[in-house]
C-alpha cells in the first residue's frame, strides 16, 4: 500500500492496491484465508462474521480506489440492502431511480413496502433536485449511468441540490466501476456497487460493496452487516482481489470494442436507436465528458423484434447471451425478456469483452447484414 503514491495512474493503483509490502518468499498477494473461528488471544481476530483478512485487503483496496472506507457484501443487492437499511431513519423518505436496475425498485417495493418511496427518472432527477424535490427526503439513491440505456444525471448538481435539502445521495456506479466515475469525488454520501460485473469482470462471482464518505457511516454499514450476518466468505473476496489487478486493461479493451461497435452499427439499417455515450450525438454524451473518468465499455442497440434478436444472436458467433455485464467475454441481453425495463422486444443491451476488436466488429456487422438479407 505505501508503493502508492497519489500521482499514480489507474493502472499502477489497481495493481498494487489492498496489497501488503512484499515479504521476501511470501506471494504477492496473500492467498485466502478459510476460517469461521480464530484461535482467540487478546486484540486478535477471532470471527470471520466481523471480519477477516483475506477482505481486510480488498476493502483496503477499493477504500483506496474508491477514496473513501469500503465495506464488501456477498451481492449488489445485499449491498444495497445493507445501505437503505442502516442509513434511512425510521420513516425515512426514499427516492429511487425510476429506470435503473429493476432489482433495486423490486427489493424496495416487495421487501420495504412501509417506506414512503418516489420514482424519479434519471434524466429528471437534476431538475427534480434543484427544484426542491429533495426538500423532506432522507435518502436519494441515483444510478448513473445507468445500467439499460446508459443515462446520466450530473452529479455535481445533484449532491449539491441535495446538501441544500439535507438528503444523503447515494450513487450506484456498477457501470462505471471507481476506474470509470468517483462518487465520493463529485459529493456522494455513498458510492455502491455490484461487483459481480465489471469491478471483477471474470462472471465467476457474485459480489457488492458500499463506500462512505463520512467513516461513521462506514461503521455503521459495518455493524449492520455483522449483526445480520451479510459477510463474504474468503473465497469470492479473494477472487475479486486478484482480478482488481487487471481492471484498468480490461476497461480499455472494452471502451475500445464499444467505441468500435458503436461506430460500426450506427448507421446501419438493420440498427435503431443505438445508445453509446462515446458518441458525440449520444444524449449522454454531454455529461460522460465532464463526468466519467474514461468511456466505458457497453452499448445498447434495438433490431425490429424479438425474432429478429434471435436470428442476430444465431449469426453472431462471439456475442454470447447472457444477463450482467463487464465480464471478460462480449455478451449480449434481450432486456424484455425480464420485464423489468421499459424496452422494446428488440432492444439489446451489450456488453463488451476483451476479444479483439476486429474479430468482434466484423461478427456483429454479419450479424446485423444478415438481418437485412432476411428482411429482404
Ligand atoms: N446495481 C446494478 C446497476 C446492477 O446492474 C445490478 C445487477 O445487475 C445490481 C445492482 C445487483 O447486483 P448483484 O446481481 O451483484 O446482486
């Protein structure tokens, strides 16, 4: 951790972070430690519930990406939970996006049905804030850019907004990772995070975590998981620390293919409505400037209908169907099918691997071809 230093850039951090000095004959990352119960003597740990160091080292690493203490979850959702539950007061007043991850409008909807709750939509939720919207709320969870159409809400504006009202402002960055947006930075009160996607990035997990600018906060998201009993076992944690080390590379080869697949599938005809806020005409495009710390690596395209995502899907050899994103391997999601967003039949929601970009624009531009040969 003292290798750090602040001028370095994100792919010095990520390799070093959460690291312990290097001992000679020791690895450089220590490997999982298994334990429910420690030998107990006085001062040392003695239960995994409370803590254990194999996630010792990982929040340290994501406090140190994050810049701010981490607490890690065993999912997103648990994280999210853990953070309405320990930082809204006895009828507490929420606002919620109205289009982001339908998780969260259905944890809160089906789990916390007594909480006084508003659905803003993401573009709305600026205005709603500098019009005094936030005027009575406790707590106001925003997710930008958000996972479907890419969204954004300013961040600056809307922490702002929300200090003038005394709201806590939450940011759920899975998108974007700490690599691509800093909460924190931009006056969040929290930055959460499913870290099964992109964080990760290899889909053999399930993980989250929570940041807080204020450490009291920290503890008190840290106590609510010891009590239920929301801790991860080592083995994910560990997994996680050793795919930090790759996040910046895997984010550059991502943003890259979708750049490259953005530019690709724009105008073409079998295409409509194609959503990348690298693109100088994207409606994020704006505020992903000023905002993300880089591009990201996703888009969203729609084709006419459901058969014809079928049949871009069976002609595309390297997009592979699947729902989460950030992950190694380009994957693609026809978002109907859960019934969670309002999207057409047709839209799809693609994530980008790390395959080479070639391979992958001349796949998905004979996929879209053969949708206009078939049309024809
Ligand atoms: N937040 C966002 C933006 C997500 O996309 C997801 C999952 O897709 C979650 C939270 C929940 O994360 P998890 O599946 O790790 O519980």
């Amino acid at each position: 951790m003292t290798r750090l230093e602040e001028s370095d850039g994100d792919g010095t951090r990520v390799v070093a972070a959460g690291q312990p000095e290097p001992v000679p004959g020791e690895p450089f990352l220590p490997g999982p430690v298994f334990a429910g119960p420690y030998h107990v003597a006085d001062g040392s740990r003695f239960y995994s519930r409370y803590e254990h160091p194999t996630l010792d080292a990982f929040e340290a690493a994501l406090t140190v990406l994050e810049g701010g203490p981490s607490v890690v979850f065993p999912s997103g959702m648990a994280a999210i939970t853990a953070l309405l539950q320990s930082s809204l007061p006895p009828g507490g007043r929420l606002v919620i996006p109205a289009d982001g991850y339908f998780g969260t409008r259905t944890l809160v909807r089906e789990e916390m049905a007594q909480l006084p709750v508003q659905e803003v939509a993401t573009t709305d939720i600026a205005g709603f804030a500098s019009g005094g919207g936030l005027d009575g709320v406790a707590l106001l969870v925003v997710e930008t850019p958000n996972n479907t159409r890419y969204d954004m809400c300013d961040l600056a504006a809307v922490t702002a907004a929300a200090q003038r009202a005394g709201c806590l402002v939450a940011v759920d960055n899975t998108v974007g990772t700490p690599l691509g947006q800093r909460p924190l930075e931009l006056g969040a009160d929290f930055s959460v995070a499913s870290d099964t996607k992109a964080l990760t990035g290899h889909s053999d997990l399930l993980l989250g975590h929570v940041a807080a600018r204020d450490p009291d906060r920290a503890a008190r998201l840290r106590a609510w998981r010891t009590r239920t009993g929301a801790t991860p076992g080592p083995f994910e944690v560990w997994l996680a620390h050793r795919s930090l080390a790759t996040l910046d590379l895997r984010l550059h080869r991502q943003a890259t293919n979708a750049r490259a697949l953005a530019d690709a599938l724009a105008g073409h005809p079998a295409v409509a409505g194609l959503r990348y806020p690298g693109l100088p005409t994207d409606p994020s495009h704006e505020l992903a400037q000023r905002q993300l710390r880089r591009p990201l690596g996703m888009l969203s395209f729609e084709v006419a209908d459901r058969s014809a995502v079928d049949r871009f899907l069976d002609n595309a050899r390297l997009a592979l169907r699947a729902t989460s994103f950030g992950g190694l391997h380009t994957t693609v999601d026809r978002r109907a099918q859960w019934g969670g967003d309002a999207v057409s039949d047709g839209f799809l929601r693609v994530s980008c691997g790390i395959e080479d970009t070639a391979d992958l624009v001349d796949d998905f531009v004979a996929a879209a071809d053969s949708l206009r040969s078939s049309a024809a």
